[in-house]
C-alpha cells in the first residue's frame, strides 16, 4: 500500500472510532474532544514503549538522589522530547475488568507524562472527559480500538511525517464536521504557501548557512508556521544551503494550541514544539509571550473584525497603554499611538509582527499577514488603523499588498489580502 494510502486509511479507521463507540455519548461535533486526544496519546505511548523500563529505572534513581529537575535527564533516557514516568502504558490497562480501577490507572498514566504534554492534556481537557467515558463503561472500549492491530501508530507502522499527515487529516476532517468554526483556526494551504513563496521567494538566492526563526502570533494550528519551515527548508536544500530552523507561535484557543504542539511532538520536533505558547490567558495583544524577541520569518493570518475590547480592558483602556508594541516614537511624536478601534484587532497585529523585527542582520526581517479589505482604508486621520499605514509606509517597509481571490476562506466570500512587509 502507498504511504498516503495508509495514511487514509488509518485516518479513515480512527474517524470511525467515534460512530463505533461515542455515537450515544456525544454529539457529532464533541467526538474531537475524544478523538483527538486519544490519536495522540497512542502515538505517544507508542513511540516511548522500547525505553519505557529505563525510563522508570532512571527516575527512581533521581527521586533517590533528590534532583527535582528531571526533565532533561528522562528526556535523553527516552530518546525523545517527552517521557511518561507512570508504570502504565495503554497495553497493560486494556485488561482492566473494573472500570473505577481503569478509571484510577489512567489518571496515573496521564499524571505520568513531561511537562510539554501535560499542556497538551490540558488543553485538550482530556481529564474532564474521563469521569463521561468511564460512567458510560466505553474508556475500555477506546483504548482497545487505538490498540487495534489493525492501526499500527507505532513508528515502525508510521514515520514521523505519515503520523504528523494522519493527525492533520483528522483536525481537516472534523473542521469540516463543524463548518461554522473552520474558518477560525485554519487557513487554506494554497493560501499559506503563497504566502510563504512572497516572504522566501524575493530573498531565496541571498540566504546564507544559518539559523532562523519563524512566528506567527495568531498560529492557530500552527499550519502555516509548518509550512513555511518545509518552504524555507526546501529551498536552501535546492541551493546547498544548510539552514536550522527555530518555530515560535502564540494562541489563544486552548483546543487549537493543544492541536499545534500535539503535531510538532508528533513529528519528532520537540523543540519546535517548546517554543509555542498557549492557551485563554495568552492572548497576543495583551500578554506577549515573547516581548523583546525578534524574529527572521514570521507569517499569519490574525483575527479579523474581532473587538478586542477584552484585551483593551487588561490592559489599562486606551489611556492607560504603555505597550511599546502599540505606542512608538514617529515623526517627531514620542506618543504616536497605533492604538485601533475595540470593534477590530486586526492591525494591532501586525503592529506586534513589526515590533520583532531584526534591525542589526543581513536580510533583516520578513512579514507576510492576511487583512481583510477594512486595513486599506478604516480609521480617519490621527487614528490607529491610519496611523498604522502612515507609519509602516513613512519607514519604507510597506513590499506590496497581493489581493486574494474571492471565496478563498472558510464561510467568506469577503475579499482578503496579503500584506509583504521587509525592513530591507
């Protein structure tokens, strides 16, 4: 059978997982809460079953000796960039014939798990899904169908790449089960890959060997991020380059952010995935996870006329914001405020993008981000949205605006388009 082939079928296989055994328990649009979860628990447990003794071994050994930091040392036992210090893998609860002690063990088998997948867990809100399945006498019944010889989600069955197609088959597949949020977290691809192809394509020839890093601060699944690594990387591979690349991403949404580290640990980019943060208090506009960072790359595709009053308020209403992001010195004015109409955040976020840009590099830094038609012309003289355009265009970083075709989006014929900023 092909590669993507398999990759369908096994999708296929856990797509039905839900019909199979949550049909009575949940509504068609809650069997992700479910699902999605379990896919990646199994891979996990799958992939740390070889070192699974060693691991247990090494970590009575640090209890014993006292060290508390212990997630580098279990990290390089298990080979990966997780662990699981339970004495449970989903194996040895399958047999489980009472359902308060499956219950009780795999509750130990998720407390068990690194600090990078208990985000995962989460937000995910694994745990508040347990006492439903165990109640309905199915958490039995879901581990034996992720255990079924018939999906192999071991890397033996599925490489890293096969497993990471798998996993973003089924996110595709139930954002299209619930039509009317698709749009939120997910862009299209052919969107996405033009965008990366207008931030690499002008500067391909001039990369040198090197590090890079990437960001997107409304990263969603964490798609594009993705993409434009295998873009940047792709295309230093064509020239012999050698390039490294460092992913860097915020989100709001807890499930989505769950989605996105969930993909990079399952990919084998545990680093990559280290370097996203998430959840309802890490909101872009009001908590920047990476104040004073900057960045090589960094694409997204933010909100659009979405008030952001709440984030207004944390931080302090209008008069009260000091942030340097949003407040810059221009044209003589210590003051110029880039401060936007609560009734859409849209610009602010591309006014954080501008704010992490390399000024002392070569090439400086990249930008390419999705706007709706209101950021070419909403606000008057002296307000935020036109003070943004005056001070992008006034430091010479505006490249080109490329407007997309109608209908590209999810539930949205609205016309969209793509802003190319560089500081070179």
């Amino acid at each position: 059978m092909s590669p993507t082939a398999n990759t369908q079928k096994i999708a296929s296989f856990i797509w039905g997982i839900a019909d199979d055994v949550l049909r009575d328990l949940y509504v068609r649009g809650k069997y992700r809460d479910v699902i999605l979860p379990f896919t990646v628990l199994r891979r996990l447990d799958a992939v740390l079953e070889p070192t699974k003794r060693k691991v247990l071994e090494l970590k009575q050994v640090l209890d014993a000796e006292g060290i508390v930091d212990q997630d580098h040392a279990l990290r390089a036992e298990a080979g990966q960039a997780f662990w699981n210090t339970s004495p449970f893998t989903l194996r040895e609860l399958r047999g489980r014939s009472s359902q308060a002690r499956l219950r009780q063990d795999f509750e130990a088998y998720l407390d068990g798990f690194s600090p990078n997948v208990q985000r995962i867990i989460e937000n995910f809100e694994v745990r508040q899904q347990i006492p439903r399945l165990a109640k309905a006498d199915v958490l039995g019944s879901v581990i034996e169908k992720f255990l079924d010889p018939g999906i192999d989600l071991s890397p033996a069955g599925l490489d890293n790449h096969a497993m990471g197609t798998v996993f973003e088959e089924l996110v595709r597949r139930f954002n299209e089960a619930n039509n009317e949020e698709a749009g939120e977290h997910w862009t299209p691809r052919d969107a996405v890959r033009l965008m990366t192809r207008l931030v690499f394509d002008p500067i391909a020839d001039d990369i040198p060997d090197g590090l890079y890093t990437l960001y997107d601060g409304a990263m969603g699944t964490g798609g594009m991020l993705t993409v434009a690594e295998e873009t940047l990387q792709g295309l230093a591979k064509a020239s012999g380059k050698r390039v490294t690349t460092n992913l860097f991403g915020q989100e709001i949404n807890a499930e989505t952010y769950a989605i996105a580290v969930a993909d990079l640990l399952l990919k084998g980019e545990g680093a990559n995935a280290d370097g996203l943060r998430g959840g309802p208090e890490y909101s872009t506009l009001s908590n920047d996870a990476f104040a004073g960072r900057t960045f090589d790359f960094m694409l997204s595709n933010p909100p659009y006329g979405k008030s952001w009053k709440t984030d207004l308020d944390r931080m302090g209403g209008k008069a009260g914001i000091m942030d340097p992001r949003f407040i810059v010195d221009h044209g003589g004015d210590a003051q110029y405020s880039l401060i936007t109409r609560s009734s859409d955040g849209q610009m602010l976020f591309l006014a954080n993008m501008v704010s992490k840009m390399k000024k002392s590099t070569p090439l400086g830094s990249r930008i390419a981000q999705v706007h709706n038609g209101s950021s070419l012309f909403t606000g008057d003289a002296g307000q935020g949205e036109s003070n943004i355009r005056r001070w992008i265009i006034e430091k010479d970083l505006l490249e080109a605006i490329v407007a997309l075709p109608l209908n590209m989006f999810y539930n949205t014929g609205i016309a969209t388009y793509i802003w190319v900023l560089t500081n070179r």
